[in-house]
C-alpha cells in the first residue's frame, strides 16, 4: 500500500508541475485557413480499380514484405455507409491523384489501355467521382497523365487527355476545382514518366500545361508542384523541388507538397510504435514545412500552401495507422499545420490500404475517423494562439468553434504514456476525451462511452461532458477537445469563424 502511495503522490506531483491555465476570452487570432482545410485523397486507382497497397492482415499472421500489392475492384463511390460518413467531415476538397494517376488513360468505356499508358479510367467511373463530390460536399482535386502515352512524337506533353476530363467534368454539372500538373514530380523515375525525365523536362512541360489550363479551365486552381522527399526522411528523390521550381518558373496559385513521416514495412520502412507520440516523430510535419516553406518563398512568393497528400507512413500506411496511436498525430499535424498557416490538409486516403479513415472493405470508422470528426465539429476556420507555457508532452491548439459566435475550442493532446496534466480554464467548459484500453487496438471511447456505428448505420451523437471552472485533469496517451461556449472572444465574435 505504501508503494501504491508513493506512486500515486509522484503522479500527482508531476501533473501538478506542469499545470497551466488559459483563458479563452483572451486569446488572438493568429492565421485563418480554408475552410476545406481538413480534406483528403481517394487515390486514382481506386476509382478505376487495379492493383494497389496490401493492406497489413490481422495481428499474428504473417506478411511478406515483398508482397506489397493486391488487386482491387473499383471504389463503390456510391455507398450510402461511405457517402455519410464522407458527408460528415464536409465541406472537403477530394482529391483524385496518386501515382497511378500518372499513367492512367480517360476513355469514354472501359477497355484495355493503349500503349504508354497503364490503366483506363471510364465514364462512368469519373461520373462515379462528380456524383460522389456533389452528394457529400467535396470539391474535386486532381491530377493528370503524364506517360508516355500521354506525349506528341517530340516527346512533348500533349493536353489532349486532359482536356476530355475537363470537359467530362462540365458535361456531368461538375468542376475540378484545383489541380497539379502531375503527382510527385521529384519521384518522376519511379511515377510512370519517360525514361530520363528530369527537371528540364518537367520545366518545359508545365509551361505547356499551365498555359493550357489558363485557357481550358480559367476557374481552376493550379497546384504544384506537389514535391515529396526533399525534407530529410527515409524516402530521398532524385530531382529536387528547387530544380523544379527554376525549370518551370511561376505559374501556380497555390504551393503544394506532399509529407509522409516514414515508409511503411512495404516499401522497406522499419519504425518502432514506442516513438509515435515522441516530439520527435510528431515534429517531422515542422520539419518539412519548413522545407517546402522556403522553396514556396523563393520561387513562389506569398502563394498559399496545401498539404496535398500525407499520413504517418507512406506506401499503404504502418502497421499502427490504422489504430487509435495515430489518432495523435492525425490531430496533433491538423493543429501544428492550421497554426502555421497551411491552408489546407488532405489526409491519404479516405478508405484504402492501411491509413484509410475507413475500413475498405466495410467503410467502418477507425479511431483516426473519429478524431477527424470531432475536429470538424469543433475547429473553425480562425486559428488563436494557444501560448507556449504548456509542457513538452503537452499539446495544445485553440480555434474560434465553428458554430458558436465568440465560442472558442481548445484541443490538449497529452502525449505522455505516464504523466497527466491539468488545465485551468477560466470557465466552464463542454469536454470530449478520446482515449483507449490499447493504443495499439482499434475501439476508441469517448468520455467513457464506446464510439461506434449505430444498428441502423447512423453516426452515434458526440456527447459533451460539462466541466465546472477549476483544474481539468488530463490522463496519460488522451486526446482532449474543451469547448468555451461563453467565451466571447473578441476575434471569434467579429469574423467569420465556421467551417
């Protein structure tokens, strides 16, 4: 008992130390992103179907390594499970891109593809996408062909392909709202270009392709160029973002890039899940902003910045991504981004491989999901600083509620395994606490309760806990979302703070 004691006084003292106290009246505002800025990729080759990611079996079964890819039918966009449940995190941006997409092949039916191409994509299956967009709120993000197929007898990009998915996407009552040139150009040897392609190629390419879409398709954003592998990782490139940028000059309206922490097991990737909720592995998301932050300023000055593609593990996901332990960093990258300004965050993939929102096979919520999920009820589109007096392992984001004028909303990611914390706000405050028997399972409960469907299919309600003014405790490896509907915050009282 004594033992047990002086434990239970260690804790104690330890969350003690690192108490703080905020007051949501008081805090300003500091960026304001898209309110699209939670979004996220249904890859190429899930709407055409085809050999994609191998998702991990279940705990205790083999896997080969080298087994990377199985075979997939296409997508069923029209689900009623997948369109509610994509409905609720809306609005969004879709993006339909991927590595796939590079090679793929736009015909009016499906059939085999034609030499310097890979795959088709139907009619029907691009309708799949307009339709799928429109019922759930989601503006369509894509990318274009860029094989050898897809080339005059120069050598030369030719637009023609992608001009019929423009004028596909008008004829069905849709728009493509933003698009890249093509997907990770720094990976041009491994993504379905030429042989030999490099910055120069690229460079003369995205000329023609950006004066094409200033002609075809004025109304829609040009990405680019969606670089990943610059930053430091285990993932290196061959051509730069900065080669990149000097071939092909300005012409984007939005800088884009893609970041993933690690490779998965797939591709050769071998992370241990003790360092998920490390600073360090949290931290990869600033490292390679920092990264494409002064590429964007030096070759595309004062232009917005997206986040295009990213989870925790690149080629299909880790084996942890598809329990509550990325929850932390799904959350924990939404509140770094949206604090320095991204505009946007598309998360890979909605329900595919490993770090699917959604299980692909019954469009059942995984636990990143349900965080997903709070953050879009919760988290307007008016960022507010949250200060720097929390402790290391102790997270914390704060933005304007998207639905409650002058309300403000306050996420505390305790990232310690041992440790809680406490938080004094200087009200009373609505809480929503995730939190897991087993990081590593894939049930998640929210203030006690167990977060799932219910029998008939419905999203269950997300209930609030009230908690009185005084210190809010904050138990090891928990997520925390406290909402301040009286705090009448000046900057969320005089700007528009929804979503």
């Amino acid at each position: 008992m004594t033992t047990i004691a002086l434990l239970a006084t260690a804790t104690m003292c330890a969350a003690h130390a690192g108490d703080i106290a905020i007051s949501p009246t008081d805090l300003k505002a500091i960026a304001t992103i898209d309110a699209r800025f939670q979004s996220y990729n249904i890859e190429m080759v899930e709407v055409t179907g085809g050999r994609f990611w191998k998702p991990y079996p279940p705990t205790g079964r083999a896997f080969d390594e080298r087994d990377r890819y199985s075979a997939r039918p296409p997508i069923d966009l029209a689900n009623p499970r997948l369109r509610l449940l994509a409905a609720a995190l809306s609005p969004a941006y879709l993006r339909v891109s991927g590595t796939w997409a590079n090679a793929t092949f736009f015909a009016e039916a499906p059939g085999k593809p034609p030499p310097g191409f890979n795959s088709v994509l139907s009619r029907a299956q691009w309708r799949g996408v307009v339709e799928f967009a429109r019922a759930v709120d989601a503006e369509i993000v894509t990318s274009f062909a860029i094989s050898p197929g897809s080339r005059d007898a120069n050598g030369l990009w030719k637009p023609d392909q992608a001009q019929q998915l423009v004028d596909t996407t008008r004829a069905l009552g849709g728009r493509i709202a933003a698009a890249e040139f093509m997907n990770e150009p720094t990976l041009a040897a491994t993504g379905g270009a030429p042989a030999g392609y490099d910055a120069t190629a690229y460079g003369r390419d995205f000329k023609i392709f950006r004066d094409w879409m200033r002609r075809a398709a004025p109304e829609t954003l040009i990405l680019g160029p969606g670089s990943v592998g610059d930053a430091p990782s285990p993932s290196g490139s061959g051509i730069t973002t900065r080669d990149l940028l000097a071939a092909s000059g300005p012409g984007v309206d939005r800088f884009s890039y893609h970041h993933y922490n690690t490779i998965s097991p797939r591709c050769g990737g071998h992370e241990d899940p003790a360092q998920a909720l490390s600073e360090d592995w949290l931290a990869r998301t600033d490292a390679t902003l920092r990264t494409y932050q002064a590429q964007r300023d030096a070759f595309e000055p004062g232009k917005p910045i997206w986040l295009t593609e990213t989870a925790d593990a690149a080629c299909g996901g880790g084996r942890w991504d598809q329990t509550f332990l990325d929850s932390f960093r799904y959350l924990d990258q939404l509140g770094r981004l949206a604090k320095a300004g991204v505009q946007v965050v598309m998360h890979n993939t909605l329900a595919a491989s490993d770090y699917g929102l959604l299980d692909e096979t019954t469009f059942r919520p995984r636990p990143s999901y349900w965080a997903a999920l709070l953050w879009r009820r919760l988290m307007g589109t008016i960022v507010l600083d949250a200060g720097k007096a929390a402790p290391r392992d102790l997270h914390l984001y704060a933005h304007c509620h998207p639905a409650i004028a002058g309300a403000v909303s306050l996420l505390a990611i305790n990232t310690s395994y041992r440790t809680s914390h406490a938080l004094t706000l200087s009200g009373s405050a609505e809480r929503y606490t995730l939190h897991a028997a087993r990081l590593q399972g894939t049930i998640v409960w929210l203030n006690g309760k167990r977060l799932a469907l219910a029998t008939d299919g419905q999203l269950p309600r997300l209930e609030a806990r009230a908690t009185p003014p005084g210190p809010i405790r904050l138990a090891p490896a928990t997520i925390t979302f406290l909402v301040s509907p009286n705090a009448a915050n000046p900057a969320c009282l005089s700007r528009r703070s929804g979503s």
